[in-house]
C-alpha cells in the first residue's frame, strides 16, 4: 500500500492544543515528548508501535491514552516509559505529537514500519486466549469502530470499518485461527 501517502492524510486529521509545544521532527536525543490519542482505540493500539521508534531514535516518550487501554500500555508497550489515561494530570514535556501524526514525522513506509511484536500480553489466567489446534496463527479482528444505525458496526462516512462477513474467506487458511477483538459486538457476531 502506499503507507506515506496513507500517514500524511492520517496526519492531517489535526492535533489538539496540549501543554507543549507540537513536534514537527525536531532533534529527538534527550527530548520528552508526550503522544496523545486522537482516535478510537484500535487506531491508538495501531499506532502506540511507532513510539518504539521514537524511543530508539533518543526521545522520552510519555504516552496518553484511552483509559481501557493504561493497563496494556503500562504493562507491557515498548519505547514508553510512562502511561496517562486521558483526563489524567499530563506531566510537563518538551513537545507534545498526535499518534496521528507520529508515522508521518518519522517518515514511516514499508521498510520502516514496525513490525515485530510490541505489545506484551497480560500473564494473568483470566485474559488468556484459548489454544489454537495445531501451530496456527492467532490473529484478533476488530471490524468496527463502533456499532452503527445500521446494525453491522458500520458508521456511515467513517471509511474505518468493514463487515464481520468481509473476513470469511480468510476463514479457509488453515494455519490462521481467529478470535474477535471487537468489543461492541452484536450477539450474531460472537458465534461466527
């Protein structure tokens, strides 16, 4: 896909006003910059990897976020080294970037983006997935950005959602398993 055009429009959906000044790219090594979240939760969760990036390149990143996700993030996100829950007391920082606009700052294409694992799973029992038979893939979908008029998680002009059903054929790839991430599911979802 064309990942920097695709991060410039991300881009342009707009920053807040913060405590700090933006970052547009400045020097990183010894900076504090505090990431905020714009989006729905599936968007911070994708774009929380690129803070990783602006770790290794020398900033402090300091991360708000959606408070059903501090716990994820405080646990186990690499390249942050602390964690606020919006609405929250931010801590002073040197400049302040929306996870928006972080992959186009770094100029983030397919060579560059990450693409390891940067998320590390809560150990506790109660959280555990379900084993896969065999050595399968574990992939979590989420379709929707939020359950619509219409019935099937689809808000209309978003463009950021897709239909439980568009996932079927993948269904035929054995060494995958799926398992819904979607937390505004409709009962007719969750057996599927």
């Amino acid at each position: 896909g064309d990942y920097q055009g695709g991060f410039a429009e991300l881009a342009r959906l707009g920053d807040r006003s913060m405590v700090a000044p933006a970052w547009n790219g400045e020097p990183r090594d010894g900076i504090t910059v505090l990431l905020h979240s714009d989006g729905p939760a599936v968007e911070t969760v994708l774009l929380a990897r690129f803070a990783a990036v602006l770790s290794a390149m020398g900033a402090r990143c300091v991360l708000e976020a959606p408070r059903s996700l501090r716990r994820l993030f405080f646990e186990g996100l690499d390249g942050v080294s602390a964690v606020v829950a919006q609405g929250e007391l931010l801590p002073t920082a040197d400049y302040q970037c929306s996870l928006r606009r972080l992959p186009d700052l770094l100029e983030g294409d397919a060579e560059t983006l990450p693409n390891e694992a940067y998320l590390t799973a809560d150990a506790d029992p109660r959280y555990a997935v379900p084993s896969a038979p065999g050595a399968r893939l574990k992939v979590g979908l989420a379709w929707s950005d939020g359950v619509g008029a219409d019935g099937d998680g689809l808000r209309a002009g978003r463009g950021r959602s897709a239909r439980l059903a568009d996932f079927a054929p993948l269904q035929s790839i054995p060494e995958l398993a799926f398992y819904s991430l979607q937390r505004e599911a409709r009962p007719c979802h969750r057996r599927r």
